[in-house]
C-alpha cells in the first residue's frame, strides 16, 4: 500500500511542529506549503535530516505550488497570521478570511477528496468559511479547536487533583474563544466526575472556577508570555491527534467544530462538539444532554460564533 500524504498548509510555527509529529509517528509522506518562498523547502530539508537519527523514511517536501498537495489523505490548515499580545482571535478576521479563500481554492482543484482539518483563527468562522470556499463535504472538514481546549483543561485539572493526565477526561463545548464553554460534569478522573471530587473534598468550587476561567483564556495567556506569536506545540499535537483519527479509522470520540444541522438546536454553523472521528471523517455528532448553566453558556457562545459569520459575510459578499 503506498503511503498517505499528508499536506499542511502554512509552514509557520504550528506547521512546522505538525510536520514534525507527523514524520516521528510515521503517518506518511508530508507535503509543506507555503506562500513565503524558501520556508517551506527550508524546513523540509532540516526536518528530512531528522530522518537518519530518528530512523524515519518519511518523504518531507516543502513548496509554494498547490500543485504538489495533489491526492492528500489529510490536510491541515494554519495559513495565516497568530495573534500578537492584545489581538483576539477575532482581530485576526480580515486577514485570514482572505487566506481560507485562496487555501480553499487551492484544496477544492489540487485535493478535493482529503478530510481537512482547519486550525487558523478566529477557528469556528475560519472552518466555516474554508469549507464554504473549497465546497468540500461538510463531514470532511473540521476545525480543530476542542481537543487543544479539553487538552489544556486537563493539565490544569491534573495539577489541581495531583494526578497522572492519563487518568483525566475533561470536556470542552462551543466556540474556541472566551466563550468556550468547559463542561466540568462531563470531567473526570477515573471516571469520578469533578462535581464529586469537590464534594469529596479534592477541591472546591472556586478553584474549579479559576481553573474554568483559566482554560478559557489559556491561548491569551501564551500570546502574552510569547509576545511574539501563539502557542504551536499543543495546537500542533491537538491537529495531529485528529489526523491520526481519520488516517487508521480509529473512531476516535474527540471534541471538533463541526458542521451542525440542528444537534444541540443549532443550524447551518460550525461550533465546537463531540463527535466520531474514523475513516469516514465526521462519522457521527454525540449529542449529549446539558445542565442548564452549560445550556446558557452554549448559547452565548454560538451567538458569538454567528457574530463572526456576519462580519465574514459583510467582508466577502461570495459568502451569502
Ligand atoms: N497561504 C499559505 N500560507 C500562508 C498564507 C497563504 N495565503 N498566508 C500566510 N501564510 C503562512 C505564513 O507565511 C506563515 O508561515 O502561514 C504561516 C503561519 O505561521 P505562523 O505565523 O508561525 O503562525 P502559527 O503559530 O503557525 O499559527 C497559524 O493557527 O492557531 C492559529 O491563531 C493561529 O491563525 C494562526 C494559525
């Protein structure tokens, strides 16, 4: 059987790293592309040399040609400008809508059948609108944003309870913004719900909420550490956990913006949800039942998403 072909889009910080973890759990040949010249190629050279030490074989090649991208399995996109200490996520709008038109250009002619995983921000209007301008199937595309939420949740989680990360399971909804919605009753340690492990005394309900509070804005308080960017390490991990999903059919149940059409009373809009990830791409929404408070925060989190919709639509009229 030949070898899946994985193409990342963007060979910035998170693209780099993706190619990376890509080459080092042996998921196949890895196209970069970029629009800067010399980058990508740059990277693929350094990181092919890694092949003799680490022992192995992967094909790595950089490009600016959306040629070279032809018959990816996956493609995972970050193409566009990371946040500076006081952007959003939001700020970064204008700029990247007009990047995921040309990225969806460039998949719908060279690579219409691969399953993309979209990670540049602001996320949920990013995947909607790269999925509106490369036409793909909604179910082939997704937005990673959930698994890098849920990933920070539990090693904060982890930290607070003095526990090994293997044992905790957090759960993060909606939008991947400040509204993110972490839902701490479907959070656990060994499948102990963290509501119980604070009435057993494990901790208490105001350090649960700063921890809440903490996650939300976990991206921000990298930018502001970076100063020069945004974190890359974990969004990196997160995206190729999601790839691996796809590529060995592993029916994995991880929290992914996807298209709903009516799941959790929300239409037409990309916000973050647990579903099945396997060979089928989005193979199945898990629609799991809300407390009221995580209802509430659902909701404003959409509205938040549908804002960012509104302002990509009155900036490319092709949207409506
Ligand atoms: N096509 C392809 N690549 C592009 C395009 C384009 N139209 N425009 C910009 N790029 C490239 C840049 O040249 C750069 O190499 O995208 C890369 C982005 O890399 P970084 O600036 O290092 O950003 P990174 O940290 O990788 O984050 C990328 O993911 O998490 C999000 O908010 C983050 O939107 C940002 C994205």
């Amino acid at each position: 059987m030949a070898r899946k072909k994985i193409a990342l889009i963007g060979a910035g910080n998170i693209g780099g790293t993706l190619a990376h973890l890509a080459a080092l759990k042996g998921l196949g040949d890895i196209v970069l592309f970029d629009v800067v010249e010399g980058v990508p190629q740059g990277k693929a050279l350094d990181l092919s040399q890694c092949g003799p030490v680490e022992g192995f074989d992967a094909k790595i090649t950089g490009t600016n040609d959306y040629a070279d991208i032809a018959g990816a399995d996956v493609i995972i996109v970050t193409a566009g400008v990371a946040r500076k200490p006081g952007m959003s996520r939001d700020d970064l709008l204008g700029i990247n809508l007009k990047v995921m038109k040309a990225v969806g250009e460039g998949i719908a002619a060279n690579a219409p059948n691969a399953f993309v995983i979209c990670i540049t921000n602001p996320l949920d209007a990013m995947v909607w609108a790269l999925r509106e301008f490369s036409g793909l199937p909604h179910h082939m595309v997704v937005g990673m944003a959930g698994v890098l939420d849920s990933a920070r949740f539990s090693h904060f989680l982890a930290d607070e309870f003095n526990v090994s990360v293997k044992d905790v399971t957090s759960f993060v909804l909606g939008g991947h913004g400040d509204t993110m919605v972490p839902v701490i009753q479907y959070s656990t340690v060994s499948g102990i719900p963290v509501p119980d492990l604070i009435k057993m005394g494990f901790s208490t309900q105001e350090r649960i909420d700063a921890i809440v509070q903490r996650t939300r804005s976990g991206g921000g308080e990298i930018v502001g550490l970076l100063k020069t960017g945004s974190a890359f390490y974990a969004p990196a991990t997160s995206g190729i956990a999601m790839a691996e999903a796809y590529l060995n059919d592993q029916k994995r149940v991880l929290p992914a913006a996807v298209h709903l059409t009516g799941q959790y009373g929300v239409d037409n809009l990309y916000v973050g949800v647990p579903v099945v990830i396997g060979a089928g791409g989005v193979e199945k929404v898990v629609e799991i039942a809300l407390d009221d408070e995580a209802k509430g925060n659902l909701a404003v989190s959409v509205d938040a998403v549908k804002e960012l919709l509104v302002a990509c639509k009155a900036i490319d009229s092709s949207l409506n």
